[in-house]
C-alpha cells in the first residue's frame, strides 16, 4: 500500500515533483455529480505558489488538471477519475548536491535509506509539497459534492509560530466556512493576520521559516457516522491528514488544550433547543466515540517549520561518511501551513464524503 | 468495517462493558512465538483500575485472559489468536438512567443516533475503557515479540492537567522505556509525579476529573519502515492511537510546540557518529517523510479528562424532548490518563510489529 | 491479513481443529436484527456430520454457538459478534503420525513449510472442515437479515462424481431455494440424490472418497449491486469462496461449459414482461460487468474429494527424508460436498449481506 | 472501492473506451527495477488486435504507454507509477443506438441501472475488453520482475468451443511457460491451435462468436506464499481475475475436473526426489489450503463467447419500454479468450508479484 487512502471512495497520489506529469485519480465517485472547473480553478489557486509579496515561494504553477477519465462533459460517469497535471517549471539543477548530502528534516535520508539511490528525489520527488495539486483537485470535487448535500467545509490559519487567529466560534455558518479560506491570507481575524504575514516576512528575511496551525471546520454532516473503534472519524481524518507534507499533529476538538481541563470544563453539555438536541459548546469537536454528534466537526493541525531553510545547516555527506554543510539554494515558501489550508480542506473533505457514501449502516 | 485495525497484522476488539465477555482477535501473528504469560500478567496490570489510593477507580478486574485459539503451550501456532476475558463484576443497575439521559461527552448520545435503542451501551458498552483490556492483551503480546526483535516501547504520563513530567531525553535506553511504565505511578520524575497524583486527588474531591498527555518512545526500529504519503508510520500509528477511548489528538516529535518554532530551531541536523549517520535533535520524532529513519519513535497523545463526573451535569431527557440534569453514579477514574499508558504502548507495538512485518519493500 | 473477508462487514474466523474452541467474529453487523436460535440451530445441523447410514463420518459435533458480545437478548446490538463453539470430541493421538508423514492434499505439508513445526495441526488444526461451522454461525444469521429484505439463499448438491443432480430453473422460488437445502439429502432431483448416496456408499466401501459441485442461487437481490473492475460481485463471491476447505473451482452463470458455447447460444436476450425488463435466460448468472441485473444470481462451486481417504497412501518422512506409505485411520465423510451445501450458502450470505450494506453508491 | 486491487502492491485501472485517455497506476512497486520497453511492447502486442486474417477485430491500437510517474531512466524508483494510453481511433457513432437498447450479456444494462444516464457506456466504457491493455502494461512489468527472482508466468488457450488444446506437462519448463504466449496463435499443439483457429472463422462467417478457456502456469514460487483462509492464493488470484471482462469462472488444478474424481485419483502422492519433496502429480494446482506447495501454479480460466454479435438479437427500448430488435455493427473479435491469454498473465504475475512482497511471514 502506499500514497492512497479512502474506504468505498479511494484516492491515489502519484507522480514526482520534477517527474513528467503529477496526478491523483479516484475511484468509487458517484456518477451524476457536476465539477464547476471555474470554482475548482479558484480552489486550486488557493494553494498556488508564487504569491503577494514574498509570502510563498516565486515558482510558478500553473497547475490545470486534465482530466484523462472519469469526467465528461463535466459531469462525473461513475468511473475512476483520473487527473493529471503536467509538470513544467523544473528547475532540477538545483537538487543535484542533495543526492549525497541529506537536507535535515526532509524525506531525503530516509528515502535514501529505504531505497537506495533509486528514488527520484529531485524538487523532493513525491514528497513535495507539489503532490498537493493533485490532492486538492480530488478534494475540491468532494467538496462541491459535500456542498450540494448541505455540507460545507472551511479551514484557516490558525496561528504562524506564536502569532494566533481567532477560534472558529461554536457554531460556524456555511458563509465563515466558505469565505475564509477563500481570503488572499485565509485568517478570521485580519489584524491577527497581518501579524502573520510580518512573522513570515521576518522570518524569511532572516533565511529561516516558521511554522503553524490550521483549524478546519464542517458543518451539516448527518450525524451518526463513523464506526467504533478503528473506523471512528477521528482514526479515518487522522490517517489520511498525516499524509499531507509537514504536518505533525492533529487534534480535535479542545485536543491538546482538553488535556489541561477539569471534566467539568471539557464536557459539552446537551440541551433542547427548539426541540432539537445540541450541546453548549463543543469541545468533542463534533465527536463521540468516533462518530458524528451533529454538532459541527472542529480538527486543528499541526504544520512543522518549511525544512528548507536559506541558513547554512549541518549535514552529512552519504558518500564520504564525514560531516558537510549544507546551504539549500532554490525558492521555498517561508511557511508552509499558509499553503496547506485548502489541502487541510482537501483531505478532509474527501474523508467526510468517504463517510457520507458508507452512510449510517447502525440499522439495515 | 469497524473495530479492527492493521494490514498483515489484524487486530479486532469485541465486547461490551457488561456483555458476557470481551476479547481480541489477531489475525497474521507470527508462529513460533512464545508469550510469558507472567510478563503479559504484569502489563496488564498496569491498566488494571482498584489501584492506590483513590487514583483509579475501585472496581475490580481480574483480566486474566483465556486462550481460546492461535496459542498453543505458550507459543504462538500460525493461526488468528483468540483472547477472551470473562465480565464479572457488573453493576448495570448504576446505568438504568442513562439510557435517557445522555451522559455529557460520552458515546451514549451518537450510539442512540446509530443503533436506535438496540446499543448495548451498558456501561459504556463497546466504548467502555474496559475495552482496552483486550487491546493489552494483543499489545504485550505484541511487546514481547518487538523485545526478541530489538525493538523496545515504553510510554510515561507526560502530563495530568497543567502538571508536567519531564520529557523523554534524546536517546531513551531500553531499561528506561522498559522501566517507567512499571513504576507505580508511571513517570520520569517522581516529583512531578507526587504533583500529578495530587492534583488527581484533589481533583476526585472536587467530584472533578482531569485530563492529561502521555508520551510514547519506540526504539531499536529498523530505519525506511513505512510507505509514502498515507501508509506512513504517522498515518498508521495515528488511525490506531484515535481507537482508545478518549484520545483527543496525537503529534509526533515537536508536533504543535514545533508549529511554534523557526525551521533553524525544529530541523534535526545530520551528523557521523562512529561512522553512523545520526541527527543532534530529534524534532521528526525518528519519522521523515512517513519513514523511519533510525532514531527513536517519539509521540504523544492528549487524552480529554474523564467525562463520567460525580458533579450534577445538564443534559436531557431523550423521551421526554426536555432538559434535564443528570448525577453520575459508580466508580469512575478521576483521570483516565494514567491508565491509559500501558494501552499507548500497546496499539503502539502492534502497529510496530504489523509495519516490521511487512518490511521495507523498498526494493526487492 | 488472513482468516478474514468483507469490507463493511468483515468477517473472521479462529480456531483450530483440536484447540480449546473455535469461533467467528462479525464486524459491523447492523443492530436491531433479531437472530432466531431455534432457526440458526437447525442450519448448523445441515453441515453436521454424525449422520445417515454411513454417508458423513460419525464424528459427533453439538455445535452449540455461545455468544460472548454483539447479540443481546437475541437481538444484534451494533457492536461486533463474537460466537465461540468449544471444542470437546478430540481425537488428538489420531493424528500424532502425520508431524513427520503429511498426508496427500491436505495442508500439512504446506503448513510445515510456512509455520515449521509451530503450526498446531491437530485434526487439520486451522484448516479442518470444523472451522466452516463457526462460519455457518455467521452466515446462518446473514441469511435471517437478508430474508427480511426479501433476499433469499440457498444451495443445493449439483453433483457427486459423475451423477447430476438437476439445475436451478431459470426463476428459483424462496420456497425452492429454502427447501432444498433443508432436505436429508439436498439435491432438486430425489432420485438423482438416490443414484448420487450410492455412489458415496460405494466409494466409501471402496476405502475412498468422491468430489462434487455445488449450485447456489440468490434472488430478490436489489440490481446495480457491485463495482467494477475488481470489486464486483464475482471478485467478491469468489474470494471469499476460495476460503472454504477443499473447494477448488468456481464459475458464474454457464461458466465453464459457457466457454463451449456461441455467443448466439450463451447472450440472455432482454424482454419486457408486464412493464419490467428481464431476461429471457441467465446464462450471465445474474451479473454483467461485476454488477447486479436483477436476475436470480447462480454460480457453482467445485468440491475436491476428501484428501483423508483409509487407502494406504504414499507419502515421505520429513523427519528421515525418504519416501514412506501413510495409512490415515480416524472417522472422515466419503464426500465433502454434501456437509459443503449450507457452508457454500453461509459464504455467501455474508458476502450479499456486506454487499448490500454498501449499497449501490453509483449515484450519490 | 472498485477497479483496484492487491494488498502491498495496489494496482488500478482507470479510462473508459472513447474517453481520452486509459491507464493504470501502481503503488508500492519496488524500487531499482529496470523495464525493458522492448520486451514490454512485444508482451502488449499479444493483446493487441488487428490481427491475423479475421481472428481478431480490425480496430487499430497502438497501446503505447507513456509513464507520467514511477519510472525513470527505464528504472523503477520506488513511487507511485502512473502509465497512460492515449485513445485515438474511436467510433463513438457506432454506439448511439446502444444507450436505449443495451446489448444482450454486456454492461450496458447494469450500468444503466447503476448510473443512469450518467455512465460513458460508449465502447463499451470502463468495461470494455480495451481496458485490459493498461493492465496488461502493469502485468507486463510484473513478469519482467518475477523473471529476476526466477518466477515465470505463462498461459495458453487451453480450448475454443469444444476444441480442446493439450494441457501443461507436469513441470512446466520456463521455456514452454515463455515461448507458448509469445506464439502466433497461443497453444500447446499447434494441430489444435489449427481446429480451433478454423472454429473461430467458421464462428465469425457465421455472424456469431465462441467462447474458450485459458490455462496459466507460474513456476519458481516459494513454497509457503498465501495465508489461511480468505487471504490464500486461491481467494486473491480469483478476487483479482474476475476483474478480467468476460471471465466467469476459475478453478485451480484439476478444478471441476477434480469433482468428478476419487480421492485416491485426485490426491497427489509425495515423494522424495534427490533429496527434496516433491509431487507425483499436481491435481492440486501446487496450491494445499491456499498456501503454494513449491509444485507449479496452475488454473484455468472460462471465457464467455463474445457477447457482440453481428447477428440480430432480442432486447428492449428502455426509453420505450418495449421489446426491441438489435444488430451490432462495428467490428467485434469473434473470440476474446485468444486475446485474453496475455491479460490472464497479466493478472497472475501482478497478484503473485503482490505475494511475493508480502513474503512468507509464517514465522519473524
């Protein structure tokens, strides 16, 4: 098994950052389901490299998918979805050094290690952040699918090094969830924002990178999805999230923070409001025992510092088993997690569709 | 699917708090291992509640499990294992309410949502921390399997509330991850120990519960386990992890404290070391790019503090589409973290043994 | 992975011939489904040996289930089913010459190879006849769910050697697919069945055993039930079928002898027949392109003749290295086939059963 | 889920017939293995039609593969690989009529019934024949990396009609297993290979089309592949051939054959031979309770006549809900098992490659 993941709905990454083409293909979307290319365009520009004002790293992407199967005339058929995005922009030269020294924290050394000097590692190879396009081209079809049964999914950036975002309030409309994300710097609270983006700039300026955290919301999932124990949502975002470049930590709900909590202050507690069920706050995070409460599903993740770094660093050389330096050359996005809100979105959402099409079998 | 996870190596859990019995099923075990039984005894002790002091609850468990299948005079035979443990001391009586009113942050509302009234949810049913029992079975076997391979797992309560222990240093010893979760009170300072055990204690009087964070290592790991981008081993250890009752988040090495620092500050440089290649620091928590690479595994869970409270709670009447206040009765933790260590190493280890089973298929 | 199939209900069986017990896991069987004892009861007895005049081995099995989670008060409960059947009437010194001398077409060979000596092959240990009761279990309860909504399963005995019983007409009724299987002997063609005992009377007096072919029908399955390419429900049927002992071949519809026919002879002309499309044959057996067309699902099964047969045999000492004559004592059926019927029908009721679980996803 | 399979190697095929494009993608393919595009091509072109004298359909494929990921410099690198197949000569018109009035024993009804209009049915979609050529470039790669471990793969059309070839020899030799596919006509006896070709003829002039079986070795296996009970070699090869269009029953060994068979003529004798164990004959295909014996693989497989028929049929207009009439016009192999031998191996070299990678974990 390797770069895949889904249950009835199944999406497989592949391609090299400076391979011939990068792509991901679906199989088990339902057929019948129109892909706007306009909005999918809009989503994708999202996480676009090449951005305002040193922000994120000058390479271009164009990154337009070409849908090989799967989509006629715009519409989903039922069968596997494939898309492919041509790789263009290579600039494999400046790789050559990493072959035998390592860039500390990247996939480098252990790729080397698990196999040999095989692996096609130039630009990061699979590893890159690249891989992401192909990503959020499956995700942005989820989420017009989600969208179209009432569920709507939205993330943002939720802190850069110690600079934080507001928290998504309690209950999250479909209009908050849909327009941050959508924003040129994706935060609730703009002045919290520009803080942000005067971290990034600093931190660039000084050769170095930060990293954050994005909070990701849904709202309008029926409830009663997920299974116990393993097949909770919590287990299913987890195992796909992990898979998105950089990321560390998933939480949901109060998470980390619940741990420090009393019982009395993490539990949620439930009320009828209008004769419905729903609970005063949310610190489950839309959760219990893995499956959907109703109340909105709330997750934070956890972006490590971009591993390219402009500083010298120290390293080894493979070939001469002695120490080396490093300096990385080449255009690197001082933070990672403000590009990897939408694929945040991305995953999530095709796990929340995954989900919805293996629906609530409690009762046959 | 649902309460099972792992590829070449299956795991499955069944039962319900106050059903007959409960158990586990390992498909995919190696032959020819030997279980010390003595050993397993003492693992699962450490999970066992009724323990000192007020700290666990004071319901007794016995949790000596039969062999039903797979274990034949002590050594594993080839066939799917079967581990039963019988459910004796129940007291269903304490949960004749509960079934109409939901207890806040438990599954009792989200199984009513799935299963209509047809959920065993008795005692928390097939949510119960009860249920872990079974997972230490499998998970010391597991242990026991990984120490013949070299390879030791060990986990500490790295915090209770807002009381820290110590972290693990950069090179855990066998005899450390072996030791500090057979201690009592299973941290690495004893001091900050006795302030954790205080603060439960005085939490228990406040009719309050708290949460707290464990810490697990892993080392002796071969390096390029793992598969890129969803089958890596923070993908697999992490759709496990979220199986065990009231876990809330997981982050590998830095995690979310890495999302906070300068890329100078979290990468792990290279660097010779007797003609090995080693890292100063260990910020990826031995995990690059999904893949081992040879230091220690080191990550970390929050678990939300207990939900069951002896405090009155808001909630509502189910039949009567009303709010409604419910007290708890029984005996309950006052803080489920420090029980949950042993079962940390235990889906840890089976995720260990199933990725080392399967090998590094990096070439053939 | 190993002695389990399915994919939202999966299915796993443990046990060894000669172990403690034996027994089967279902997860995620819908709650709410009432189980009739009396009834499952008397499907097992269908695979029970002990039987008529000399035509199954006298071997006595009660094949009591015991059920230790998942079933309340004789109603699923939403969480995984565990039924165990003690093992009780072992005959272990039987068997105590085959470690060293493994008898022809069985698995002790290939266990010896994979498992070493470690492989606890008592009475065929895993591989024995007697774990496809633990999988009637299962089925036999798959079968009351799919009854309740309208699908109905049974099998019958096509052939023994060369005697054939007749086929399925083209619309098997409930009451013929229920009834036939429940006959002493269960073939459409009672007289066929005459000619076909005979025959295994004979063969057994002869010192030997005979094959057969088991045809299994399933109608009033939903159509647009299956996936393509490789989880339709051929794939699907087929892998799991595979699973029971001694079964060696599997065709859908005219299958093999459809390979001798013309395509003029072979295609189901399609007609309207009071409003609704059906077809005018099923040589298709009920699926075209891995997907359900409505029409009664056929396949057949072919049952290899039981490998323990009182014939001396030639075989080799593994201990000595040398060639060397086995002479298998012990009680065992001249013809597995026969008890195979409600096994066959058991296999797939569960793989309908999870089939349908997953519904038709094809539109969303 | 759908059209993929395998468990550590996961091929899956995506494309429909008209559509732009088909293809296949594989994880967890080795690194450092060289492809010879020579030796792959030739391999395709035992697929490809527009062949000898009327045997085959006069459409032209070129069926080159362009590899978008996955393959570098001719060498595997350890990523996800990604092949397409540009479709160029298409007919679409030719199947216009086709949407109201599915073709008898095709897809088109099912997938009417599955996806409603949604589905691209035109050529047949995702289940045309045409999609077994990005899976024979999968298969292709396989066989050349099984070769390297001494792993050979071959088949034959074993009959057409009732025109029967001869069967495999005992020990197969790597010689027969390689140059018996790579003939003009693929059987043993080429006298045979004569009847059969004029039965094709005699088929097509006839405006009709016959159906065949294909038989497939595999020499060189470790003994002790394959695990009990659903995941042995019988459940996967079967799982994953059905996946093949056309293809309605497997068996493995003597098969159907087998049934009608003692067991004292069906068992297979062991006997040392220069100091290793061997067979004296192979009813069991060189699989014993699913786990490979060391003895040559064997099955055969059934393939259905053609279903496109140029003669006249019955069906129904589903738009008019009447009986209708249907002639096929295009061009249409009057025989697909002739094409199919290479996708049979195709199949079998990707499920045992699969094998292979797991390994024989019995013991650690």
């Amino acid at each position: 098994m390797s770069s895949e993941f889904g249950h009835l709905l199944r999406v497989g990454v592949f391609g090299q950052s400076h391979g011939k083409a990068i792509g991901v293909t679906i199989h088990g979307l339902p057929a019948g389901e129109a892909v706007d290319l306009e909005e999918l365009g809009r989503f994708l520009d999202r996480r676009r490299p090449g951005g305002r004002g040193g922000l994120t790293t000058a390479r271009k992407e164009t990154d337009v998918p070409e849908f090989l199967s799967g989509l006629e005339n715009g519409v989903t058929c039922g069968f596997p979805l494939c898309a492919v995005i041509q790789n263009s922009d290579q600039h494999s030269k400046d790789y050559s050094e990493l072959a035998d020294k390592p860039r500390p924290s990247h996939a480098d050394y252990t790729a080397a290690l698990k196999w040999g000097g095989y692996a096609d590692m130039r630009g990061g190879g699979h590893f890159s952040g690249r891989l992401t396009a192909p990503l959020c081209v499956a995700g942005g079809i989820a989420k017009q699918i989600l969208a179209r049964k009432g569920v709507y999914v939205g993330a943002h950036l939720a802190s850069v090094g110690e600079e934080e975002d507001e928290r998504f309030p309690l209950h999250p409309t479909r209009e908050l969830l849909e327009s941050v994300g959508e924003k040129d710097f994706p935060v609730l609270n703009d002045e919290a924002g520009r803080r942000m983006q005067d971290l990034i700039l600093k931190t660039r300026s000084e050769l170095d990178s930060v990293g954050g955290t994005i909070e990701c919301g849904a709202i309008g999932l029926p409830a009663g999805l997920g299974e116990p124990m393993f097949d909770g949502m919590e287990n299913r975002l987890a195992a796909a999230l992990f898979g998105i470049p950089g990321l560390k930590g998933v939480e949901f709900g109060s998470g980390f923070a619940g741990s420090r909590l009393r019982g009395s202050e993490n539990n949620d507690a439930f009320a009828m409001e209008e004769g419905w069920v729903t609970a005063l706050s949310n610190w489950a995070g839309g959760i219990l025992g893995g499956i959907t409460d109703g109340m909105p599903l709330i997750f934070r993740v956890a972006m490590k510092p971009t591993p390219s770094i402009a500083k010298a660093q120290k390293t080894v050389s493979l070939s001469q088993r002695a120490d080396a330096e490093l300096t990385i050359h080449g255009r690197h996005d001082p933070c990672i997690a403000q590009r990897a809100v939408p694929v945040v979105e991305a995953v999530a959402a095709l796990v929340l569709l995954d989900t919805m099409l293996e629906g609530n079998h409690g009762t046959f």
